[in-house]
C-alpha cells in the first residue's frame, strides 16, 4: 500500500482533492442553472426613479399634499437560486410633501402650509423573481424593505419670495416596506432596458413635530442593465 508519507506528495492530494471541489461544485451550479452557460448570477444597472411621495399623520389636525421628485443610483441582483435574486443598491431618493395645520392666536385661526423636501440615500432589501428568459427580456415581482439615511432636510414657509431653509427636527434614519414589479428587456448582448413601477410604505416618523408624519411614495423605475 501506497502511503503519502512526502510532504510534496501531502501537498499534491491536498491540491487534487480541491481542484476536484471546485469542479464539482461548478458543474452542480450550472446544473441548478438548468445548464445555461451564458446565464448570469449577477447583474448591476444605474437608474433613475420618478417620484409622488405624501405624509401620513397620526393628529388628524394635520393634513398634506403629494410633491413631485426623483430618485437615482446604482442597483444590483445577486442570483441565490434560479429566477431568485437578492437585489440591493444605493438609491439617492429626494422626496417632497407638503404639510398643513392649524395655528390659533386669539379667536384667529389660520392654517400653515409648509413645503418639506427631504433627501435619502437608500439600501433596498429585497428579494427579487423573476420569469424565465424570453425573446423580449423577463418579468419580476419584488418585494422587501429599504433603509435608509437622511442626507438633507429643508423647508419652504408659505410666504412671499420665500426660499428653501434648513430644516430641524428629522429624524435621522428611514424604514419602509417596498413592493414593485416590472420588464428587464433585452437590448442585446449584455445590455438591457428596465422599467418598472413601486410602491415603499414609509413606517418610521419623518419630522418630529405635532403630526408625527411618515413619508411614503410611489415610484417609476427606468434603467441601463449590464
């Protein structure tokens, strides 16, 4: 009998036993794979992200009107089983919204009705599926949670000639529950189209003043996939 007494002959099983693992382990993901070769368990895109985002209170004296915006950044989906996929980024997401109340002083009652832009940077945690390859590209479905760091908060009074300023009181860190769908087209080669549509549930405050306001919004999702 043979014995592997040489530290070369060690060294040489141990290499072979690996080389052997690694090929196993190759052919057992592509097999998972359903033997697609050119199937890619990673893709990265850049994206843009038209944005309608309201308040929601908790004191029904305060009340509020949708703003318009935009969101963008880098996003990409990491295959965990076939037509599964992790998906993540980091979205700079610019929300505004507008916030009324009423302010009395004597008998005078008036309302205030301030504009609120807030800016996000964003990681979704989200998990992502997706239909099989077809001759136009794939559907997904998603579904998970972004958190998110507050960049910049600032305020614009109803009054004459009046600007964006500073805005205190935001609370530092954001939370929502994501849901969306949408088509990854297919350009051809490695390039592809997206477009989708989400909608992200705000469930953390926003401002900390007397309506306790959360932040939701709805989104258009345009990108370059590659």
């Amino acid at each position: 009998m043979l014995r592997l007494s040489h530290p070369l002959l060690r060294k040489s099983s141990k290499a072979a036993i690996c080389i052997l693992a690694f090929i196993c382990t190759t052919l057992t993901t592509q097999a998972q794979y359903g033997g697609y070769p050119y199937e890619r368990n990673m893709r990265l895109g850049l994206v843009i992200n038209p944005n309608i985002s309201w308040f929601n209170f908790d004191n029904a004296q305060y009340s509020g009107n949708p703003g318009y915006r935009f969101g963008y950044g880098l996003l990409a989906d990491f295959g965990f089983a076939r037509n599964y996929y992790f998906s993540t980024g980091l979205i700079i997401n610019d929300l505004r919204a507008q916030e009324m109340h009423q302010v009395e002083s004597g008998d005078i009652i008036s309302t205030v009705n301030n504009t609120v832009s807030l800016k996000y940077a964003e990681v979704p945690l989200t998990i992502k599926l997706k239909t099989e390859e077809r001759n136009f590209g794939r559907i997904y479905g998603q579904f998970g949670v972004t958190a998110g760091v507050r960049v910049s908060a600032r305020e614009r009074r109803e009054l004459p000639d009046a600007d964006f300023q500073s805005l205190s009181g935001t609370d530092l860190v954001r939370l929502g529950l994501q849901i969306g769908t949408g088509v990854e087209w297919n350009l051809g080669g490695n390039l592809g189209l997206l477009t989708g549509a989400s909608y992200n549930n705000g469930f953390t405050r926003a401002i900390r003043n007397g309506g306790e306001p959360k932040i939701s919004y709805v989104a258009l999702q345009i990108g370059l996939l590659f």
